[in-house]
C-alpha cells in the first residue's frame, strides 16, 4: 500500500512540475522525482501525458496563427509564446540531425536560425526580413539540449525593429543576438502572396 501511495504522491509532483514548466525532459524530471527515466516515462503514459515534443506542439497551436511574416513551418523550433511587436519564446530540441558526428555538439547554424526566424516572427507584417544580425555563440550546445530562445522587440523606427534574442539551456545563456528586421511590406515592398 505504501508503494501505492508513493507512486500517487509522485505522479502529483510529476503534474506539478510539468504545470509550472511543460518543457521539462524526462531526464530531468526524473533527476528531479529522484527515479528513473523509465519510471517517469511510465507515469507519463499512466497520466496521458504526451513527451516533450508533443506537449511543444500543443502549447504552441494556437501561437503559430498569429505569425504574418513566416509559415509556421518556417520558424526553427517550436513557437510557445507570441506577443506581435513585443516579445516570443521559441524551443528547440537538439536532435541527431542536428550535430557534429565527431562529438554531438550543435550546429551554429540552428541557434542562429532559431533566434533569427523568432525576431522575423514577432514583426506584424505580411513581409519582413533581416537587415542585420550581431550574434555571439556564448558555449556548446550539445545533443538531447532543449534550447529556449527568449526575443524582445527594444525599438521601432522607420519600420526598423531592432529585436534582441538570448537563449538558454538550463538557465544557462548559450547565444546573443541583436537582429534589425525590416517590415517590408510597410515600407513599400511587395506583398508577399
């Protein structure tokens, strides 16, 4: 019986910790609970609580709709909060694809990608590109990661919003940007069809 109840206990700290952060990896709520991996993903499947990825694309839905300037699938990583003109909060898995064979660490290229294509997306616009980037890789990141990239639009001017993107494994900053994207469509360019 006391088992029982343990396992009751920690499916409720299991719903807890995945309300307050849905983006938590079964690694670390298990590190977290103090049990294993599989146990977690047990609880999860006992809870019908979908993993990581799957939790992702439900939060962000209802996000991709509001995008003007990209498809949703042309954001990289899953979109999880928009606020047009103010700030966004995209996560990136790091999956196989994604890394050096040699020795699992990320491509550079899709932590620019990811922060790039969240600062296009927080223009409301049917046409904005990048003008600009200043970007500083701040440590590797490597394979199994979850990067959260956090964007804040600082200023606009001219149809010039100077965007700011900082992203983190773990609370650890990993990548800086500063992004000048363009709202074409307003300063005259083609509509994009």
């Amino acid at each position: 019986m006391k088992g029982r109840q343990g396992r009751q206990e920690r499916r409720r700290a299991l719903q807890e910790l995945l309300r307050r952060d849905p983006f938590l990896t079964d690694w670390q709520l298990a590190e977290e609970l103090a049990v294993s991996v599989a146990t977690i993903r047990l609880d999860r499947m006992a809870l019908d609580i979908p993993e990581l990825r799957e939790r992702a694309k439900i939060i962000a839905a209802g996000t991709y709709s509001e995008i003007r300037a990209l498809q949703g699938e042309e954001v990289i990583g899953d979109l999880v909060e928009l606020n047009l003109g103010r700030a966004g909060t995209s996560v990136l898995v790091v999956l196989d694809h994604m890394v050096f064979a040699r020795n699992q660490i990320l491509r550079g290229h899709y932590l620019f990608a990811q922060a790039n294509s969240l600062a296009v997306a927080l223009v409301d616009s049917d046409l904005a590109l990048t003008k600009t980037a200043q970007v500083d890789y701040q440590r590797p990141v490597k394979l199994g990661d979850r990067v959260m990239a956090k964007a804040e639009v600082m200023s606009v001017q001219d149809h010039r919003y100077q965007v700011n993107v900082k992203s983190f494994v773990q609370d650890r900053q990993v990548f800086s940007g500063e992004f000048v994207v363009v709202d074409v469509a307003k300063k005259g360019g083609a509509k994009h069809e």
